[in-house]
C-alpha cells in the first residue's frame, strides 16, 4: 500500500509542485475572504476546500498529461516517467479521473461562467505539452503559454466567486506570470542536455542565451509587484517585521549559494528566490488575521506549516550557513 501512494505521488510529481505552487494560488482567494466580512464560516470552508481540490487535481493533470506526452522522449534519454509504464488506457483512465477533481468546485459555483472557465485552464494545461499544440516547442510561445498555465490561468475560475476578487485577482495573476516565466527559463536552462539528447525544441535548446537578463528582469518586476501586494493588502506591523526577515534571509542564501556553493543564486534551483515569500511568509501573514478571528483558520495555517516545513528548514539552513562559514 505505501509502495503504491508513493507511486502516486512519483506519477503526479506532487513534491515539484505542493510547496512550490499551491499556497500562492491562494493568496487571492484568501484576501478576498479577508475584505468580506459577511461572508459565511461554512460558505469560507466550502470554498477553500472545492478550490484545494481543483488545483491540486489540475497540477496532478498538468504534470501527468505532460509526462504522457514525453514517453518516447523520455525513453530515449533513460529518464524515469511512470506515464510511459503503464497502457494507454491506463493513463488516459488517469488522466480523466484528474480531470474530474473540478467537479466539487463546478457543484459550489454552478454558473455557465464555470464551465468555460475550467475548461479553458484544463486545455491551457495540456496544450503545452500535446500534439497538435505543443507549446513547449514553439519558443517564445511555450514560454509564454507555460507560464500562464501555471500561476495565471488556473486563477480564472476565482471570478466566478464573486466579481468583487477581480482586482486582486489580476494583480496576482501578472506576478503569477513573471514568476511562472521565471521558472520555465529556469527548468529549460537546467534541462538543455536532455533535451538537446532527446531533439526537444525548446527556446534554450536553441541557442538562445539571453537567459540570464530575462530572469532577471522577471525577479524585478516581481519585485515590484509583490511590494504593491504587500503594501495594498496587509498593513499591519506583522507584515513589515516578516518582511524584513524574508529580505535579510534572502541577503543570507545569496552570499551562500553565490560564494560558498558556487552557483548562480537567479539561476539554480539550490535556493530559488522569493519562493518562500509566495508560498510561505505571504499567505502566513494573510491567513494570521483571519485565524485571530476564526480559530477554523488555524486548519489553514497548520497545513501551511506542514506543507512548507522541510523546504522552510533548508532555506534557513541555506541562510544560517553563510554565517558559520563565510570566513572559510
């Protein structure tokens, strides 16, 4: 039995994306529960529980149905993909099980607007990655497309929730894109080997080698949006002090991984920047208030911690190292 739920979670890539991916997408969701006061306690539980199951199943779907497509490729570097182990049935069965899991979120929020919406992200989610689309081979537009199918797109059905969640929605969702970009640059610039092996076309694969500016003009203009974030939606003097910590702790990880580890801190994937903020300290902060006044939210906010715990660890570690040894 455990044999078979680690399988599952192998086959999903759950550890790529629960930390790293979910807390973010629901920094929106909880800032709107946050400006409505009226709102119900069941009709708050209700929604974060059917918006979970959404996007946890739709990650499982984006990773699983890409896997799908990369059987032969991936057979031909010697790279792991339990996708390519099982029938073609087997995987499609799969597939439309992960599919199903917008279901509770559709029953919640019965609009036609819903069923649009939902069926856009899921075919954003699989366009990347099958034929006759296959993005991640076209580009800039795979960039591009991957991006928004990661923190941008899957947001969309949150305005079927009420139209008051637009303004924070779009907000979130352009950080969501520079940082879903910044990624992708970052996982095709890791993966140039394999896929120069396999013939995958990707745009590093081709020669482009702007990477670097790139990457850093998305942490900028993440930046820059996350203080607005910030700024506009949490006042209080928690958020200051959390975000002077999240700033001196990146100060840390970058002496250590650019002089102790020797590797590029925007570049590697050793300590990757600001993650922590969107997937931690940002929805902590958000949630404290909201738990001050509804003990149900320290369910939140104990999952949170559970969820971030190992990464959290080795941040800090990363963090704590450049002070015991930054003389070596």
């Amino acid at each position: 039995m455990i044999n078979k739920f680690e399988r599952i979670i192998q086959m999903l890539r759950i550890r790529e994306w629960l930390f790293s991916k979910i807390p973010f997408m629901f920094i929106p969701l909880v800032l709107y529960i946050s400006s409505e006061p009226s709102i119900l306690v069941k009709k708050e539980l209700l929604l974060c529980v059917t918006y979970f199951v959404y996007i946890f199943f739709f990650y499982g779907f984006g990773y699983a149905i890409n896997d799908y497509s990369d059987r032969e490729i991936d057979k031909k570097v010697g790279k792991m993909n339990i996708m390519g182990e099982l029938s073609n049935i087997k995987s499609i069965f799969i597939l439309m099980i992960l599919v199903m899991g917008c279901i509770p979120f559709i029953i919640v929020n019965l609009k036609w607007q819903t069923f649009i919406s939902i069926g856009f992200v899921y075919y954003w989610g699989a366009a990347y990655s099958i034929r006759p689309f296959r993005f991640k081979e076209r580009g800039i537009a795979g960039l591009l497309v991957s991006s928004l199918a990661q923190r941008t797109i899957p947001l969309l059905p949150l305005l079927c929730i009420s139209v008051d969640i637009w303004g924070v929605l779009v907000l979130c969702g352009i950080l969501g894109f520079f940082i879903g970009l910044r990624y992708i640059l970052i996982h095709q610039y890791q993966d140039i080997e394999n896929d120069r092996k396999s013939g995958t076309s990707t745009y590093i694969s081709n020669g482009n080698h702007n990477i670097a500016a790139l990457v850093y003009l998305c942490f900028s203009v993440e930046c820059g949006l996350l203080l607005l974030l910030w700024f506009l939606y949490t006042l209080s003097a928690l958020s200051r002090i959390v975000l002077i910590i999240c700033t001196i702790q990146m100060l840390m990880s970058f002496y250590t991984v650019h002089n102790l580890y020797r590797k590029n801190y925007f570049l590697s994937y050793v300590c990757v920047p600001l993650e922590d903020v969107y997937n931690f300290y940002f929805p902590l902060v958000i949630a404290f208030p909201l738990a001050i006044q509804n003990p149900i939210w320290w369910i939140f906010i104990l999952l949170l911690i559970l969820i971030s715990a190992s990464k959290m660890i080795d941040k800090w570690k990363i963090a704590i190292f450049c002070i015991t040894h930054w003389r070596n």
